[in-house]
C-alpha cells in the first residue's frame, strides 16, 4: 500500500481495473442466466432419450391414477353391474320350496366413479314397512352415471314374513337373532349367512331400517355402538337426527356387520304394520343426507338443524296391569314430575300414574293398549353433547350382561 501512497496515478489506475472487473462480474452473471438457459436447451435437444423417458413416467402415473379413479363393473349375486347404471338383482334364501322359492329382489345403483359401497336393508322383521317406502323412495331418484360409489338396496329381506304380516320366520324365529348365520343351522341360520355372506361383506357401510316393536312408535332416530371411532364418525353423517347409543344384540346384523369391520347404524322410525307418512320422510332425508355427506350423490333436501342430536336414554316403566293410555305424544318434551300416561285396571277401575322421573325428550313410546306390569311404555332420552355421550360410553362400558340392560336390548327387538 506504502507504493500507492506514493504513485497516486497508480492507486487510480488501480481502482478502475477494481471497478470494471466488478461491473464485469455482473455482466458475467447475467451472461451466466441466459447462457444457462441456452445451455439447458441444448442439454434438451442432445438428449431426447432421456426426455422422453421422464415423460413417459409422468404419462404412466397419470394413466395408472386415472385407471384407479374409474369405476370397475360390480360383481354381485353372480352377476356384473356396468358402471354408471341400475339394475335390479335378486337373491334367493331358499327357505322354502325350491319350485315355489321367490327371489327377494336387490336393487343396485352402481356410479359411473368410484366412491363408497353404501348397503340399506329393511323388513328384516316384515312387519315393519317405513323402510321398504324409504329404500324405494331413495333408490328410484339415484342418477348412477352421476353418482360416485354404489348404494345397493334390499327392501324386504323377509319376504315370508311380509307376506304373513308377521315379525317373524315361519318357524317363529327372529330373523335378526341370527347373523352372520351358518351354512348348516336352522332355516334362520341358512338365510342370514347367505345374505351375510352373499349381500353384506360387499358393503363399506351399511344403515339397517326398523320401526318400534311390540305395539310401539319411534321418533326418527339412529342408534349405534358409540363407543366404536368409525361408527360414531359415520353416526354424524346423517344430520340433524336423534343419535342413541346401543349395541346390537348378538346375532343382529348391525353386530355382525361391525365384527367384520363395517360401520353399521340402525335407522329407527315408527311403529309397525303402518306406513307412516312422517317417519318415512323423516328418515328419507338422513339417507338422503348421508349420500350427500359421503359424497356419493348430493342431495335438494337439508335438515334444519345440520347436526345430529345426540342423548343418553332410559325407559320407564308401568308398575301395575291394565290398560294404558297416554297423555303425551312422540317427540314431546316432559319435565320430572310430568304425567305421561296412566294404566287402569279395567275391572276395578283403580288406576295409577306413570310419572317421568327426569326431565327430558319422548323418544319413543308405546301405543294405547293392555300392558302388563314392568312393560316398557316410554322411551325417555336426555340431550347431550357428542363428545359426552360417547365420553360416558366408554366409561360405563358395556351393560348388556345387567338384567335391566338386557330387558332394553330385547326392547330394541332390532
């Protein structure tokens, strides 16, 4: 530095060489842009083989993801359902005479895309007829080359005992006491394991239709193992529905659908050998719901309140025999202390009071009738949050093993 201090010419010299260098380098690094561009041009040019190499990979994965998006043809009942369309199916129990059986007709929307595998059945007890109008009702609007995923339908499952107009089987049996069923049991047996076997282990989810039992009415609602994750999830699908917890009996199709891995719920609605007109358009709308929240086909109709509601419920009970008539009406809400019926015994004209111990919601109740003591008369339940209901689901566990436990289940009668 000493030697510029002492040729000022020279140090200034010096400093332009400085600056034009930098100015240089700038230029460089602009040069450096462009003549990276030309050279990946180049590089482009030189090597085709390569490109189209890569290209061809990006076609592959675009043709193998297009090929998993697209519905494949459905294999049922041996036989092949297009995408896109609707075709009748039936199945056959062969409970019966063989020259005089009577296939029970299925009926399947398969979409043109792929989506869930939605499974409906109703009058598994055949006098129970609101889910026979809401499968027709719904199937029939379905516009399968619109729909993604399949809805497969089975209106009456127990085609002998809707005949009769009869709960039961011929034999007396409960159908829905016998799945998944076995190929060698009784005529019950036989029937729920080729349904079960046939039908069912081809659904992702599946919503069992019923009415009350036994001369008894329910409001609209859907009940399921909460405590199981995937069928609480699936319980929130419906909207704006009663929600109760329950497990099904052992030997129910919605216990034996969820023992395979099938979210399954029980859409109850009404009372038995009635079509009731309410309760079908109740229920049709958290089917139509459900299809639209799956994603598999949307729907015009929304509820009101967009939630399901849930509650924790109990029955109450006649204390004496006689015959019961009502002072309150499905849906109502009572408060502790309300009177909800009376039960008089007819000969001696003594009477007394069923009274609702908690305040709460008429959720389901029985019809005007004779009654014996202890008969379960209304179905009382209170309103709580999700997360509390399924919280003291799994606190409590499971109470079926309690005798008043086991008398509710044998209520259900699903």
């Amino acid at each position: 530095m000493s030697f510029f201090y002492r040729s000022p010419a020279l140090f200034v010299l010096f400093l332009s060489v400085l600056i034009n260098n930098a100015q240089a380098t700038e230029l460089a690094d602009d040069e450096d842009i462009v003549v990276g561009v030309v050279e990946e041009k180049l590089t482009i040019e030189e090597a085709p083989a390569e490109s189209a190499g890569n290209e061809g990979v990006l076609e592959t994965s675009v043709e193998e993801a297009a090929k998993e998006a697209k519905q494949v043809p459905l294999q049922l009942l041996g036989e092949e359902v297009p995408p896109g369309a609707f075709m009748p199916l039936s199945w056959s129990p062969e409970q019966s005479f063989q020259s005089l059986n009577t296939p029970v007709p299925v009926l399947v929307a398969h979409g043109a895309s792929r989506g869930p595998v939605m499974c409906l059945t109703a009058a598994i007890h055949g006098d129970e007829l609101n889910g026979i109008e809401m499968i027709r009702r719904l199937i029939y609007q379905l516009d399968p080359e619109k729909m993604n995923g399949t809805v497969i339908g089975i209106p009456i499952v127990n085609l002998d005992g809707f005949r009769r107009g009869s709960r039961y089987l011929a034999d007396r049996r409960d159908l829905n006491r016998h799945f998944p069923g076995s190929p060698k049991g009784s005529a019950a047996d036989r029937m729920a394991y080729s349904l079960f076997h046939n039908v069912i282990r081809h659904c992702e989810y599946l919503v069992d239709l019923h009415t009350g039992s036994l001369k008894r009415t329910n409001l609209p609602q859907i009940r399921g193992d909460l405590g199981s994750e995937t069928v609480f999830d699936f319980s929130r699908h419906f909207g704006g529905i009663t929600v109760l917890h329950g497990v099904g009996a052992e030997g129910t199709l919605r216990r034996a659908a969820e023992n395979i891995g099938i979210p399954a719920i029980t859409l109850e609605a009404g009372g038995p050998n009635q079509l009731d007109k309410s309760s079908v358009d109740a229920g049709l709308k958290a089917l139509e719901t459900l299809l639209q929240n799956l994603g598999i086909q949307p729907t015009l109709r929304f509820w009101g309140s967009p939630q399901p509601v849930f509650y924790q419920s109990h029955w109450i009970r006649a204390d004496q025999s006689g015959i019961l008539i009502s002072s309150v009406e499905l849906g109502d809400k009572v408060k502790k202390g309300d009177v909800l019926g009376i039960v008089t015994d007819p000969m001696t004209n003594t009477g007394s009071k069923i009274i609702a111990t908690f305040n709460g919601r008429i959720l389901g109740m029985a019809f005007n009738q004779v009654v014996q003591t202890g008969f379960a008369a209304y179905h009382v339940g209170v309103e709580k949050e999700p997360e509390a209901v399924k919280e003291e689901v799994l606190i409590e566990g499971e109470k079926i093993d309690k005798p008043e436990a086991l008398l509710e289940s044998k209520i259900e009668q699903e």
